[in-house]
C-alpha cells in the first residue's frame, strides 16, 4: 500500500480571487503563492517529522 498525501484542493482561497492571481488569472502572485504553500503545509507537516 502506497501513503500518498492529498492535497484535496491547491487553490483553495487563491483560485478566482484577483488580487492573488497575476493578470493571467491562472497563476498565483506572490502573496497567493504564500496561501498556495500553507495549503500544501497543512497536509504535509505532519508526513515531515
């Protein structure tokens, strides 16, 4: 059996807000960047001790 965190959504509280998003309205910018990197911490900081 393989232990494989999921990450339900990436975008969650990024994705379709435009003040974190660049002008493409895909990519985070640089602060929505940060909410995408505590999304994926939240999952695995427990994986990582």
């Amino acid at each position: 059996m393989n232990k494989v965190a999921l990450i339900p959504f990436l975008l969650e509280g990024v994705g379709g807000n435009p003040d974190l998003n660049q002008q493409d309205g895909i990519h985070p910018n640089a602060a929505g960047a940060k909410i995408v990197a505590l999304n994926v911490w939240k999952i695995l900081k427990d994986i990582c001790k």
